[in-house]
C-alpha cells in the first residue's frame, strides 16, 4: 500500500505483487488537519481478483497527539496501522469492513474516538 500526499490531497494505491492485475486506488481532496487525539477516515475500499481474493484497506488523517491506531475489523479482528506524519494506513486479507478506529496516545494511553469530519 501507497499514499501520495501534500497539502490538499491524497491518493492511495494497493497492489499484489502475485497478481498485476489486483489493484485498487483512490484520490480524495482533504479538509482541515485532525486536531489533538482526533482521527479523520479519508479512504475505505475493497477489491478481488481470482489469484489474490478480496482484501480491504483504509487511510487517513491524525491529530498531532496520536501515535498508534488500531482498527477493529466487523468480523472482530483488530488490525494496527502504521501511522507516520500525521497519516495513517492499513490494508488485510477479506472483506471485512472497518467497524471501529481507536486512536492511542504516545503512552499507549487509549484516547477517545473521535472522528473529525472531511
């Protein structure tokens, strides 16, 4: 999985490395900057193809108080993202949607979910 950034937008790209032909993407224009613990989802999708099966990734925004989230999948598994320069992204097998996005502080301190609007 790949984002390109700047100030004002991002695209995502999720390709196999099995299959060429699997791939995925999205472009999406940013609102203002996630403040304090907040977390703002720009991006879910989901694709197939015959090689790879389905697969599912989500990406966003943090406030500058978050170092870690974790997203808990509606069949129950969590997933940790890698988050780095306000950003966060992950990706995993299936299509099991994101139920929840827990941002944790830099002391693993759970913070409140807060989900900043677009």
């Amino acid at each position: 999985m790949v984002l390109l950034v700047d100030q004002s937008w991002t695209a995502a790209c999720v390709w196999s490395d099995v299959d060429q032909s699997s791939v995925a993407g999205s472009i999406e224009e940013l609102g203002p900057s996630p403040t304090g613990g907040d977390v703002t989802i720009t991006t879910q999708l989901s694709t197939w193809s015959d090689v790879d099966g389905a697969w599912t990734a989500i990406h966003g925004r943090v406030g500058p108080d978050v170092a870690e989230v974790v997203v808990t999948r509606d069949s129950g598994e969590p997933v940790t993202a890698t988050v780095d320069g306000g950003r966060f992204a992950a990706w995993w097998p299936g299509n099991a949607a994101a139920a929840s996005v827990a941002p944790y502080g830099v002391d693993g301190t759970a913070l409140p979910v807060a989900l900043a609007g677009r």
